[in-house]
C-alpha cells in the first residue's frame, strides 16, 4: 500500500495561513512601532514631556451652562467632565429625537395619502443631501439667535419661553413628592410593557386582547397624569427682563439637538422604509385577512419582522449621530471636544488630549454598538 505524498510546507494552505497571518501582524507591530518611535523623538526635539499630570491643574477659563457646578479655578479633568456631561445629554435626546421622527417619516413614505407621502419625500431629500454642518449653521444663525429678545419673549402656554438667549422650560425640583412620583410612573411603565406583551400574545392565541387593551390605556393615562400633576415642577417666569425658575436650553444646545434629531432622522426614515419594503406580501395579506387593521397590522405584524433587517443600519445611524455631534465647535456649544480643544491650547498636551477624546468616542460607540447588538439578537428569529 502507498503511502500518502507529504505535501511541502510551501504549499500547505495551513502553513500559509499561519504564515499569512504572522506577516501582516508583524507588519502592524512595526508600523505601530514606527510612529510611536517618531512620536518619541519629535517630543525630544521639542522639549516635550509625555503625561496627564497637567488635569489637576487649574482651568482659568469658564464654561457657559454647564450642567454641574463650575468656576475657573477647578482643574481640568472637571472641564473634561462637563464637556462629557454635555455631549451625552446630547447624544441621548438626540437620539431618541432622531429615531421618533425618523420613524415617523419612514412609515409616512409609505402612507397612502399623496400630499403626506411626497412631504416625507421631500424631507428626506432635501435633509440628507445637505452637508450637516450647513444646517446647523442655519438652525443657529436664522432660527435660534433671531428669537425675540429677553425683554419680549415669545411665551408658550405661560410655560416655555422663546428667547435669542434660548429656551426656558419647567423643569422638576429634586424633593421627596418628586421621587415618589418618578417611583410610581416607572411602576406604570413596567405594567405597561407588561400589557403590551400579554395582548401580542392573546392576538396571536386568537384570544380577546380587550383585558389589556384597557389595562395598557390606563396606565399611559396614569403615567401621563403622574408626570404633569405629580411631580414638583418649578416653572420659568419673566421677572425685571430675566427669566428665573425652570431649566434654560442655550441656543448652542438647541440648535445641536435640533439639528442632529432632524438630520439623522432623515436617513433613519429610508431605513424604516427599507425595512417595512422587506417584508414579504404575504405577511401583508395574511395580516389582512385575519382582518387586522393598518395600525394594527403594523404594529403586531410588519414593524416587528421589519426590526430584523432594520437593527443593523439603525446601530449605524445612532454612531454617526454620536460622533456628528463633535460638530458642536462651529457653533461654540462646550461638548467634550470644544472643551478639549481649549485645553490643548492652553496646555500645549495635544497628543495627551486627543487620545482622551479619541478614547471617550471609542467608548460611547461601543456601549451603542453593545446595546443595540443585544437588541438586534432579542428581535431575531430563535432556531429549534
């Protein structure tokens, strides 16, 4: 009997492999090597130390409107914070913003209705073939800052004021009756979900969902009268041309909510579209022959398959608007960036700053990327 030709190691796609792989590792080791050493030396040419020593030092610049208490003498590492602070309220709303709106015009894209359709379409073309940074421009410079002046305010319901200063809102006063009452409303929540979940599953058993149908009205309802009634709200008023009580939303602030929300939403309404496209139309049929109606058709039957292929370009959306948001410099808005950027000015640690900033980016998009990776497996279909 024969025994088998041993193949030479120089065409054993094993061996390859490894080798492949060992060279293009080599390669990014002596590439990472090279700048670090050029780093090294062009420190040394210039007297430079490499460190994050100088955080501790005194800032000698203000911040306006920053969220937690701030004076010129406190260190640098608490200007950091504030600019981080800053750039999540951001990021957070704007987020939630972006995919409200964005799914809005998404399902309106498809809308029956001609003059709802063609409006969605124009807000979609229009929006997501202009550069960002021109929008803010305008939302800043011929919206907010063209505002009524603090003498004559634009008042809303003697609850919001419009000013070129920005915009006054109620906001709650931290007490016990507050907490009690933020402590009930998540209650509400809770049993909310918890009805929604049991009429999805009486709909597909072909049961009476009507039992949590009431339940899951009157817990919004209950929610909704928790939080305009319960809460311990201080209110803005106009006093010797100045508005005190309530919470003051800077125009920088406004415009970069405004513009971030409405720009990202116009791509993430084509994802909603082309998630809803996707579904088959026989899942539309049968959903119309169950004789489900439009919302709740879409509601228990193509929004839920559509999440599956819509997840992915979502998680996308919501990184770009994380990192969009470090357009804030143009408008002089103090996020983490901007701030970074005055203390590399003063401090002459470029290097040190940009990798903080570089790292704290890093770090947002990855906790977005876990999350919405752990969203995306929950709405997938599990295998038997």
């Amino acid at each position: 009997m024969m025994q088998d030709e041993k193949v030479p190691l120089w065409r054993d796609s094993r061996v390859i492999k490894i080798v492949g792989q060992a060279v293009v590792l080599a390669m990014v080791i002596a590439a990472i090597a090279f700048l670090g050493n050029n780093l090294v030396n062009n420190f040394q040419r210039l007297n430079l130390t490499f460190g994050f020593n100088f955080l501790d030092r005194s800032t000698s610049f203000g911040i306006s409107n920053p969220p937690i208490e701030f004076s010129p003498t406190d260190p640098y590492i608490r200007a950091l914070l504030i600019g981080l602070l800053n750039s999540l309220r951001v990021m957070f709303f704007g987020i939630i913003i972006a995919t409200i709106l964005g799914i809005t015009v998404g399902i309106s894209r498809l809308s029956d209705n001609w003059l709802v359709r063609n409006l969605a379409f124009a807000y979609v073309e229009i929006l997501r073939n202009t550069p960002l940074l021109l929008q803010l421009f305008f939302w800043y410079f011929a919206v907010f800052l063209q505002l009524p002046r603090i003498d004559r305010p634009l008042v809303v319901g003697n609850l919001l004021f419009l000013t070129n200063r920005g915009l006054d809102v109620p906001w709650f006063i931290t007490s016990g009756q507050t907490w009690l009452t933020l402590g009930c409303i998540v209650g509400c929540i809770l049993l909310g979900i918890l009805a929604w979940n049991k009429r999805i599953k009486a709909v597909e058993q072909g049961q009476n969902p009507q039992l949590w149908v009431w339940l899951l009205a009157g817990s919004a309802i209950a929610t909704i009268l928790l939080f305009i009634f319960g809460i311990d709200w201080a209110v803005p008023q106009l006093q010797n041309n100045s508005i005190t009580g309530g919470l003051n939303l800077s125009p920088e602030f406004a415009t970069l909510l405004v513009g971030l929300g409405i720009y990202t939403a116009a791509f993430i309404a084509e994802v909603v579209r082309a998630g809803i496209q996707s579904v088959s139309q026989g899942q539309w049929e049968a959903a119309k022959a169950l004789g489900l109606n439009s919302s709740t058709m879409m509601q228990l039957v193509i929004f839920p398959q559509a999440l599956r292929v819509m997840i992915p370009p979502l998680t996308s959306e919501f990184l770009n608007l994380a990192k969009n948001s470090s357009l804030a410099i143009a408008i002089g808005y103090s996020d983490i960036y901007a701030i970074g950027n005055t203390i590399s000015n003063q401090t002459g640690k470029a290097v040190e700053v940009l990798l903080i900033i570089m790292l704290t980016y890093l770090t947002i998009n990855l906790i977005i990327s876990l999350v919405m990776n752990r969203f995306n497996s929950l709405v997938q279909l599990k295998e038997r």
